[in-house]
C-alpha cells in the first residue's frame, strides 16, 4: 500500500516517492511487479496526499520508465549496498551487436541524499561503454578499478533525486 496501513485511517502517513521508486526498482530487478494499492475514503475519495505521491512517481515514470517496463532481470540484479538494482533491455528491443542494461540508483532512506559515488562488483561495462541518465541522456563519469569494480559518480544536482536511472550500452 501507499500508506503503512492495510485500510483506510483518518491520518495516514504516506510512504515517499523515494520509498516507493525504491521498492519499485527492487521488485523489477528481480523480475516482479508492485501492485500499489490506494485506497480511498469512506467517501470514494483518493486524498491529496496520494495524489501528489502518485504524480510524482508517475512523472518519473514517464522519464525513467525504459528502466522499468518490458524489462527482463540480470544475473547480478544489485549492489552490495543495496542502493543500485539492474535490468535489462529485452535482447530483441536492442540494436544488434548491443546490449542495455539498467541501473536504478535509490535512496537508503528518506532522509540521505543519493551518494556521491555508487559502486557495483559484476555487470562490468566493457571498453567503450556509453553511461548516460536515461531522462536526459546526458554522460555519467565512471571508471572500474583493477579490482573490477565499476563506480559511477553522481552529479551534485542529482542528489536529492528521489531515484535515477542509468542506461548502459554495451557496443
């Protein structure tokens, strides 16, 4: 649900789009669905306070939402830390020769920013990768160390984003 209740309460606390997108890119990574239930009140009505939830994420949605739908899971389908989730590009929705993958970078909690750096072991861009944010398709720096491990650094002005989505194309 929205709300930490299984019903309807005369003052409910609403989850945040960051806690939704969040649990969102969890379940896809590993290859569900949400079923998001809002509930209305006794008078049929859905409140404020989930419409503006709901807008939210769905205006995310709209920009990010290649990420998310018609995707398939990945062997490595999270970070370490639990803040990055992967999916991928059907194979028949890709150029030939290319495969993309996806990386949803979330929130640990509502009230920390998206880090500055996100690290991830496996799912290893090879040489001449593209990681770009998938709403703007503007390029990500990233760099994998000798360790193999891939760290992509997250511009200031995106920290306080409820989520981001990369998009990373294997030529």
């Amino acid at each position: 649900p929205l709300t930490y209740d299984w019903g309807w309460t005369d003052h409910p606390v609403f989850k945040s789009p960051a806690t939704v997108l969040a649990l969102l890119s969890e379940i896809v990574a590993k290859g569900g669905s949400l079923l998001l239930g809002v509930g209305p009140t006794p008078e049929g009505l859905i409140e404020d306070g989930a419409v503006e939830r709901l807008e939210r994420i769905g205006k995310w949605l709209d920009r990010n939402g290649e990420a998310i739908y018609a995707t398939v899971t990945t062997p490595v389908y999270r970070n370490a830390e639990g803040n990055v989730w992967f999916t991928a590009a059907k194979p028949d929705d890709t150029k030939k020769g290319e495969a993309t993958l996806y990386a949803l970078v979330v929130r640990p909690d509502d009230n920390v920013p998206l880090p500055e750096v996100v690290e991830w072991e496996g799912n290893t861009p090879r040489k001449g990768t593209r990681i770009r944010l998938v709403d703007s398709g503007k390029s990500l720096r990233y760099e994998v160390t000798p360790e193999g491990h891939t760290r992509v650094h997250i511009p200031v002005s995106l920290r306080q984003a409820d989520a981001i989505a990369i998009r990373i194309v294997h030529s």
